[in-house]
C-alpha cells in the first residue's frame, strides 16, 4: 500500500477523500488555487500546495503542476475526485509515467467510455441494451434521416464525446432534423473539440437509474445496487436515493449483471456508475458509464455498508475485493440532498459570497459531507455545491421524515442556498409517493409559476377591494393576528437566507 496521496481536487469531495486517507492511516497532501488558500480541505490535509491562479485551466486542471507536486512531497498515489481531471485518460497516463498510482480506471477504460458511440458498441456486444439508434456518428443529413426513419420518432442528437445532457438535441418531425443536426454539430465542436454526433430513438419521461460497480485488477466486478436520480433541473442532480423506489430486486439483480459485465468487457478496475435510462414499461437501456466516483456515492455507502473511497485506495495498491456478489447487503433508505450555494428564487443563480453563519443539522444517521464552514468565502470560480445532506432510515417514509427534520435544522447565512427548494420538493406529494421522472422539477417550475401567478391575482384583488373601501369612505379591516407573542418570545427573527 502507498502511504501518501495527493487529492487533485477541492470542495466537499478533496474533504471526504481526506477522511478516507486518515482513517486508512495513510497521509494526505491537499493542493490549492489562489482563491482556495482558505478553503476547508486545505485545512484538514496533512500539507497543502499552491497550484496557481484561480482559474481551473490554470490551477486544477494543470496536470504538470499536480504532478511536479506530488513529486516534491513524495505523494505516491493520486486521487482526481471527480469533475476536473478525473475523466482525462491523459492525466491517469501522466500519473503513471511519473510513477504515481492513479486511483482510478485504467485509462483505456476511460478512453472506451468517453466515447459515447463506442460505448454503445461496447454494450451491444456485452449484451447489454442500448436505445435503439446508430452505432457510428451520424455521416450527413441524409444518414440521419436514414436511422430516424429506422428507429422512428421522436430522436435524440447527442455529441458523441459528450454527455451529462450537454449538445443534445430532441427532434419531433423530419422537417427539424438538419437544423437541429447542424446545431448539434456546432455545439459539439465548441464545447467539446469534436463535432462528431449520434442518433438515438427519444424514450418519453424516462427515469434515470444509475448502477455502481467495483472492480479489482484481478477480474473480480461486484454492483453495490442502484441510484435513483431523476430529481434533476437542466441535467444538474438535486435528489438522489438508494434504493430507487422504482427498483425490485429482480430488476436490480438484471441492472446490476448488465452494469458488471459492460465493465468487464472494457478491463475496468477500481468504482465506477452506469447510468441507465428506465422507460414507463420498465425497460433499462444503457446510457453513459462514468469512470469516476460521483457526487452522490453517499447513498450507496449508508444503504451496504461499505466505504467506497476506502474501496478505490484498496483497488488501486493492487488487492482482491474483499468480499464477493452475495456479501453484498441492502439495508434500509438513503436520500441525499446537493446544497448548492444558488439562489432558488431567482433561476438558480451562483450565490458566492461569504457565509456570515452557518448551523449544520445533526441527529441520527444523518450525515453531512460539506466543504464549508462559517466566515468561509465560497469563490465565484468553480461549482456551486457547498455540501451534500444525506439521511438514512430503515424505509423510505422515515428517511423523508428525517430529510425534512434535517433541512428544518440547516440555517445557512450570507448566501443564498436550495435548502427551500429541498424543503418544497420532500412535502411534494408526488415525491412523498416516490412518483419520480426525470419531468419532475419541470413540472415543479410550471406549477410555482402558475401558483405566483394566483398570488398576483390575490394581490390585485385586495387592492380592489381596499380601493373600494376608501372610496366608500370606510376604514378596511384588519388583518388578522399573528402567531402569538408566547410563541415568539425569545425566538429570533427566521430569516430567508
Ligand atoms: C436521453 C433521453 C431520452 N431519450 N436519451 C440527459 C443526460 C444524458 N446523460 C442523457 N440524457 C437523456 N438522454 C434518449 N434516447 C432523456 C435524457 C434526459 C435526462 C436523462 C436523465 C435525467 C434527466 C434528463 C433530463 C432530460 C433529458
């Protein structure tokens, strides 16, 4: 086993990783961009070092950097969290060539997966079902209307080295097709360097249903069970839950087979999600894999038990699983809730800014992975994910009771965060039901609309009403009391914020 690791990362994920170090007994280095010099991780590793200005492509995503810093503190192992370079098979194949273990695939399995049309190859041939749709990019327009007769519509365009929802593309009728091709292809090019596209047969009010696998070098692959995910705005997660409320056990056993064997067949080794979409009638159909640990693996681990970081440190100083198939156990209910530092109110803007006070909840099986504290200032540079809420119960009812304690604890001041949001959706009958699609916060969004337009409505009648009384020359009514003043004493004032 190494005994020091550099977290090539910042945030809630450089913390949680940290942990897992210290708890394995091995020493942490931390690095940071200028904006991060006070950030949490950088205070809780063993040493921390600066990288660079805060710009990602100047700091955390300086792969020489990382790798000139892991040699002057003699770091022999590195752990990318995930987002910045932890899908890049160029910095897994630096790390190697400076003789560092990278904690994570083996970058031919990250290359197989960042492909998205050779990935559907992949999972064809390990049988593993895809959306009906092509199994190379798209030529011209003419092929493209070529494979959306054959699979028929509505289609979906998605870049094929993109994902996560980016340059996609929905195409209801053949009249829309070249332009939404062309769109795709622009978009693709820009954001990705590849303009490269492919076709998929559109699945209507899927959920989104995402596997975790684990892999050693020496050919063992278990599945920990499935993610539900589906409580989504603009391809950004809010809610995830292990179990889904949507999964049997037999449908879990068949995800879970379909999940391992992909991974077999690309030489994965060490945690990795496959994410699949589930159609009305229950059908799974293979998405995307992504070759990294996610943000919401915490539900995984308070549901069996297992420590999933702890996992990639074992896997990648070379043992053996630990355990096998059948060891793996389901117990209870895990929801996590993202905190983002976003203001709900106002179209999820980035609310940076300091946090003037902050009070975590507590209690049983609740658990906070947060990369915040009080007087921090969240920079305006990366991601808005101050901290992740995650709850356990032995059901489904319990956990959403304790969601909603939870959030009911967590005061959060000088920035705006989703915590209202959070709050909303666990009252939210269809959520309280498990009545979950990835149309869910649309949904959510039309109906708030619709709702502040009653509140217009209510507000212009009270206006009419209070002119009528003042031209009838009467005084209006009061308003009604408030909540008594027993109730009030010694409270301070609850503030929005
Ligand atoms: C789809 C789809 C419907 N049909 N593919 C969005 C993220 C990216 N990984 C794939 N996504 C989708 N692909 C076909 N063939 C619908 C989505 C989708 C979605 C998927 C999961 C969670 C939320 C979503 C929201 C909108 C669209």
């Amino acid at each position: 086993m190494f005994t020091k690791v550099l977290i090539a990362n910042r945030g809630e994920i450089a913390v949680r990783v940290i942990r897992a170090c210290r708890e394995a007994g091995l020493r942490t280095v931390a690095v940071f961009s200028e904006a991060d010099r006070d950030a949490l991780h950088v205070r809780l590793a063993d040493e921390a070092h600066a990288i660079g200005p805060p710009p990602a492509a100047e700091s955390y995503l300086a792969m020489d950097r990382l790798i000139e810093v892991a040699r002057r503190s003699g770091a022999e192992a590195v752990h990318p969290g995930y987002g910045f370079l932890s899908e890049r098979p160029a910095f897994a194949e630096a790390c190697a060539a400076a003789g560092l273990t990278f904690i994570g695939p083996p970058p031919a399995a990250i290359r197989a997966m960042g492909d998205k049309v050779a990935a559907r190859r992949t999972a064809i041939a390990a049988q593993v079902p895809v959306v009906p749709g092509t199994e190379s990019p798209v030529r011209d327009d003419a092929d493209a209307a070529r494979v959306a007769e054959r699979v028929g519509y509505p289609v979906m365009i998605k870049a094929a080295m993109g994902g996560g929802g980016k340059g996609m593309r929905l195409v209801r009728a053949a009249a829309e097709l070249p332009g939404a091709l062309r769109a795709a292809r622009s978009e693709a090019g820009s954001a990705f360097g590849d303009a490269s596209v492919y076709i998929e047969r559109y699945v209507e009010e899927p959920r989104h249903i995402e596997i975790q696998v684990l892999a050693d070098g020496h050919g063992n692959v278990v599945h920990l069970g499935e993610r539900e995910c589906s409580i989504q705005r603009r391809h950004q997660k809010l809610i995830e839950e292990c179990p889904s409320p949507f999964a049997t056990p037999e449908l879990r056993s068949r995800m879970g087979e379909a999940a391992c064997r992909l991974a077999s067949a690309v030489g994965y080794v060490n945690a990795g999600t496959v994410e699949f979409l589930v159609d009305t009638e229950g059908r799974f159909y293979f998405l995307e894999m992504n070759t990294r640990l996610q943000v919401e693996h915490p539900v995984t681990e308070l549901v069996t038990g297992r420590d999933l970081v702890k996992e990639q440190l074992r896997i990648a100083a070379g043992e053996k699983l630990g355990f096998s198939q059948d060891d793996v156990r389901w117990s209870g209910w895990a929801i996590e809730c993202r905190i983002n530092a976003e203001d709900p109110f106002a179209g999820f803007l980035p609310s940076p800014g300091q946090i003037r006070s902050l009070r975590s909840p507590g209690g049983p099986s609740v658990r906070e992975d947060s990369g915040v504290y009080a007087g921090y200032t969240i920079p305006r540079y990366y991601d808005t994910l101050m901290a992740k809420l995650i709850v356990w119960g032995p059901d489904r009812e319990t956990a959403v009771a304790r969601m909603r304690r939870a959030l009911s604890e967590y005061h959060v001041a000088g920035v705006r965060t989703t915590i209202p949001v959070l709050e909303h959706i666990m009252e939210h009958p269809d959520f309280v039901a498990g009545r979950l699609s990835t149309a869910f916060i649309d949904r959510l969004m039309l109906a708030e609309r619709a709702e502040a337009g009653g509140a217009r409505r209510s507000v212009a009648i009270i206006a009419a009403a209070l002119a009528a009384y003042e031209q009838a020359g009467r005084r209006a009514p009061l308003p009604s009391a408030g909540p008594s003043p027993w109730a009030q004493s010694g409270r301070p004032a609850r503030r929005r914020s």
